[in-house]
C-alpha cells in the first residue's frame, strides 16, 4: 500500500533529552507511529544520531533538524512508494542520504521512517509487527522459542556515577520455561538483589536503565558476588536456572592503549586485563560477555574468543559490530565473536538490521537483541525485531517504564501466540 503522508514530531526520551518520533500514513488510512532510541555509551562506528547542536535549547540536544529533514526532505521522497517494499524503501533513503554513517539526514531520522513505514504495513495487513517483519524478510523463524529475558540489574560505567567501571551485570534466564516465568525468575533475583546490596551497606538507587548502581562498590568483580546470593536467594540455580551476563563496554575505560579501572585504581593493557576477566570465568556462570574489549582492538579481540570458547561463553560484540553488516563479517572472517548485539539505531534502517541479523545466523552466531541507555522510549519495536529474528535474548533494564514496555511486549506476543 503507498505512503500517503509523512509526519514527525520532537518528543522526550527517557534521560528528559529529546528523541523523534514518526508518523507515517498509507493512502489506505492506515498509520505507524514509531519513537527511536539512541545510546550513552554510543560506539563510534554506528549510525549518526543528529541533534541540533543549538545550545540555546535542550543543551544543543534538539530534534528540530531532524523533524525538518523528515518532513521536508524525506517525506517527498517515500511518498507514493510501496510500503510493502521495505527493502526498495530504506534503499532510497539510504541513497539519498549518501553517506556512510547516514550523517546526511540522521540514522534518527531515516530509522523513524523505515519503522513507522513497516509498523503502517503491519497495520494494514493486519498482522503484528513481528510477524510481518519474519514475512517481509523471510526470516525462516517459526516463534517456537522466544527470547529470553537478559536483564540489566547493575550498572556502571557511563550509566551512572562513582560505581563499577564495567558497565553492566545482567542475570539472563537459562533455563526451560516460558518467557513469562523466565521473566519472573530474573525479576524476583533482582528484587533480591536489592536485599543483598542493602546488607552490603550499598545504596539501591538506580542509573539509566533502572538497574542498580550501587555508589563506592569496592571492586568490579564485587556484582559476581552479590548476584550469585541473589539467585540463590530467590530460590533459583546459578548456571542452571539464572546465569550471569556481562557488558563491560571497554571502549569507555580504553585510554591511550590501557585499560582504566578506576573502581581498582588500576590501569591494564589488553593482556592483563584478560588474564582478570579469566579469573572471573573460572569462578562464576557467566552465559555471556559483551565488549570485553575497545571497539577497534580487533587483535585482541581474537585472543578474547579464544579466551571465551575455552570457558564457553558467548562472547557477543556491540560496539565492535555495531549492528553492521561490514564489521560483522570482519569480525567473522577473524573469529573475534561468538554472537552479536542488535540495535536497530546503530545501523538506521530495518531491512539492514535484519540482514545483519540474517548474516549472522547463516554463521551460526547468536543475536541479542538490545534496548539502549541513555535515550529509550516507551516503544517495543526492538522486541518484535527480536522474535522475528529468533534472537537468544533481549538486553533491557529491570524497572522504569521504557524498560518494562518491552517485558510487558514480550508477554504479549506470547499471550497471543500460544493462546
Ligand atoms: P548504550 O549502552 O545504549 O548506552 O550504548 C547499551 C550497551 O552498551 O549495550
Ligand atoms: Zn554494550
């Protein structure tokens, strides 16, 4: 069905910063309305996040441009195309466009559009959203095993102030059972958790992705410890029932060829702070580590696979891949990971993330689906991307609204599809 019109709008994202949001219409009457997120700790390769840069507003972190750019530039070019041909979509923005990292009109902007377009589609052809995702593209996925929940429950880094340089610990649902329950299991260890950092003497306030982060935490190794008790705690098994996932987003403590720990007031270089995250596999159940290493550190990285396959451990790129399809397959062709973290705004359109996607499975590696921390909105696109893909596991936050919004959409689509 055609696009009939195209508006967009400057609206607040969960850090009180604005985002956008689009809203695309078919000549049929039918309407997408989608809000994009963007990160904190962005790596430098991903899609440019275009802001005003007018500091007399929002602190030059407006979306007026992109507002502009959507109505006046993109709108006159996918008006008139067929919503059912995504792919013939996202290819002309991203033609015109023509930039490598969609610097031209913003990857916010182009990615609003292409959402909002595929969310109409799925309007009209009265599907849900991750159903005609898996149909358009094909995907092969026949929902028999959704995504499991990896829940953030501390961070650090650049997600909060004075805790861990590490910046997130997760405890991701292992085991077999429905994603209701495996939400559940991972909700009730973090509602522990908060017991256990409070009998640490650790204050329970919570940093962008509503998990917690605990101020003057004595070590970057300390989370292990006070997860594994909060587990057992709620009554479930470590490495059985509930594993434990970690994002160091290394590129953030990467200066000058070393390795900032300041929580331990320590700076490594890449080999001896392989030899602490070893120390590490060897003692905890750890399911997956994630940006072990600095998003260019491609040698090491190497070593870090080596390091993951003996302990077996996925080791998943973010900000090393970054959900693009041209570092994905150097990172194949030099066996430096294992799975790979999916943002739908790192590369700027669906038909790429889902190629990216596809790519990835072809090379048997696992897809995680992730929210991102500085800028969420209360949209659940990223979860029906997800299921239509067949990722292992959806990265989001424990509690805030933008976070539960994709809990909650989860346990929707399953309502639905195995009622
Ligand atoms: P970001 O962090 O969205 O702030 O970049 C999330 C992540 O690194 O996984
Ligand atoms: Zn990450």
């Amino acid at each position: 069905m055609k696009i009939k019109s195209v508006a967009a709008y400057e609206i607040l994202a969960s850090g009180g910063y604005p985002t956008v949001e689009a809203r695309v219409e078919l000549e049929s009457g039918f309407v997408g309305i989608t809000s994009v997120p963007y990160g904190a700790s962005a790596g430098s390769h991903e899609a440019s996040v275009l802001m005003d840069g007018d500091q007399a507003r929002y602190n030059g972190q407006g979306m007026l441009r992109v507002v502009k750019t959507i109505q006046e530039t993109i709108a006159p070019l996918v008006i008139g195309l067929d919503a059912a041909d995504q792919r013939a979509l996202d290819e002309t923005m991203i033609t015109a466009d023509g930039t490598p990292n969609k610097s031209q009109f913003g990857g916010n902007a182009i990615l609003a559009v292409s959402l909002a377009a595929a969310q109409a589609e799925a309007a009209a052809q009265k599907k849900p959203f991750y159903k005609h995702i898996a149909e358009t593209f094909q995907t092969g996925v026949d929902f028999s095993n959704l995504p499991s929940p990896m829940v953030v429950v501390i961070e650090g880094g650049k997600h909060a102030d004075d805790t861990t340089d590490l910046q997130e610990f997760c405890i991701s649902a292992v085991g077999d059972g429905s994603a209701a329950e495996k939400v559940r299991w991972a909700m009730e260890a973090y509602h522990a958790l908060k017991k256990v950092l409070k009998a640490n003497k650790l204050s329970t306030n919570v940093g962008n992705e509503g998990a917690f982060a605990p101020n003057g935490i004595p070590s970057n190794e300390a989370p292990f410890q006070y997860i594994l008790e909060a587990i057992k705690n709620a009554g479930y098994v470590a490495g059985k029932d509930l594993s434990i996932s970690i994002d160091a987003a290394a590129s953030e403590f990467y200066h000058d060829g070393k390795y900032d720990l300041k929580v331990e007031g320590r700076q490594l270089t890449a080999a001896e702070l392989m030899a602490y995250y070893e120390s590490w596999l060897q003692k905890y159940p750890i399911a997956t580590i994630e940006d072990m290493l600095a998003e260019d550190d491609w040698d090491n990285w190497v070593m870090m696979k080596q390091l993951a396959d003996k302990y077996q451990v996925e080791l998943i790129g973010d900000d090393l891949t970054v959900t693009n399809q041209e570092r994905l397959q150097k990172a194949i062709d030099l066996n430096a990971i294992s799975a790979i973290l999916i943002k739908l705004n790192q590369i700027g359109t669906l038909t790429e993330t889902v190629d990216c996607c596809m790519l990835a499975r072809k090379h048997g590696l696992m897809t995680t689906t992730s929210h991102r921390g500085g800028g969420e909105t209360n949209d659940a696109a990223m979860v029906d991307l997800a299921v239509a893909v067949g990722s292992r596991f959806i990265k989001v936050g424990p509690t805030r609204g933008e976070r539960v919004s994709k809990y909650n959409r989860l346990l929707a689509i399953e309502r639905e599809l195995r009622s």
